[in-house]
C-alpha cells in the first residue's frame, strides 16, 4: 500500500470542511426553529391584545349604552315631569353604575374619556338640580311679588275709602 503524501493537510481540510459544514447545518437548523418558533410567541402576544381590545370594546360599549340612558333621564329633567325625584334617583344610579364600568386606574384614551363623560354629567346633574332650585324660588318670587301688588292695590283701595269716609264724615 502506499502511503499518501499530503495526508495530514488532507485531513485538516476534511476538518475544516466538517467544521464549517457543521455551523452551516446548525445555522440553517437556528434558521428554521426560529422560524417556525417566534411566529407562535409573536401570534400569542397578538392574540392576547386582540382579545384585550376586544373586552376594552364590550365595556365601552356597556359605558356607551349606561350613558345614552343617563342622558335621556337628563333631558326627561327638562321636560317639567312631577316625579323629577324619582328621575333625579334613576340618574344617580346610572351615573353609579357608569362609574363601576370604568376603569379607575386606565391610563388610556378609554378612562380619561370615561372620567371626563362621568365628571360632565355629575356637574349638568347638580346643574340642573339648580336650576330646578331656581326655578321654584322665581315661581315663589314671582308668587309672592303677585301677593304684594294685590296687597298693594287693596291697601290702596282702603286708603281711597279711608280718604273718601274722611272727607265724607268732616
């Protein structure tokens, strides 16, 4: 047999050869794994934000609907119903549920808009109740400021009668 001469460089670039075979097949191998595996990690946080978004919309659409109902209530307040206590009692405890619907400590656009709608409507509910105070001490007002112009009138009337006797009994 004979022996080959340059034996020892032959299998230096055998492995050599194998070395970089080797990263290759475990490159292309990282290649696919991660191929395959981020998408799943990626599609599981995506999901998880869907179904985030989707319970952020069934609440504001529960808040929506709380609020369409406090508002109606607010404007039955304008129509001069007789039961306006039990209107006024109705709202507060809409305006008590809206704000069990919202998210007290959300940061986004959702409860900062909830906050504001809440605070609005509890500032035109203790307006309105004002103004109904108001109304009823114009009505009084203007009740009493009827009494004394009649007042006034039979006062004077007397006093024409009371001039009249004078004049008539001298």
């Amino acid at each position: 047999m004979q022996q080959v001469l340059n034996s020892k460089e032959r299998n230096q670039a055998f492995l050599k050869f194998l070395l970089f075979f080797l990263v290759t097949v475990i490159l292309i191998v990282l290649a696919v794994f991660f191929n395959y595996r981020l998408p799943r990690s990626e599609n599981k946080v995506l999901q998880e934000e869907v179904n985030m978004q989707r319970q952020q919309e069934v609440a504001q659409a529960k808040f929506v609907t709380k609020m369409n109902e406090a508002v109606v209530l607010l404007d039955s307040m304008d129509k001069g119903a007789a039961n306006i206590e039990q209107i006024n009692s109705q709202l507060t405890g809409k305006l008590t549920e809206m704000e069990l619907l919202r998210q007290k400590d959300d940061p986004s656009s959702y409860g900062r808009m909830h906050n504001a709608i809440l605070d609005k409507l509890f500032q035109l509910q203790q307006s309105k109740a004002s103004v109904r105070d108001l109304r009823k001490k114009a009505d009084l007002y203007n009740s009493a400021q009827d009494e004394l112009n009649t007042v006034k009138s039979q006062l004077a009337a007397a006093n024409n009668e009371l001039d009249a006797i004078r004049r008539g009994g001298h």
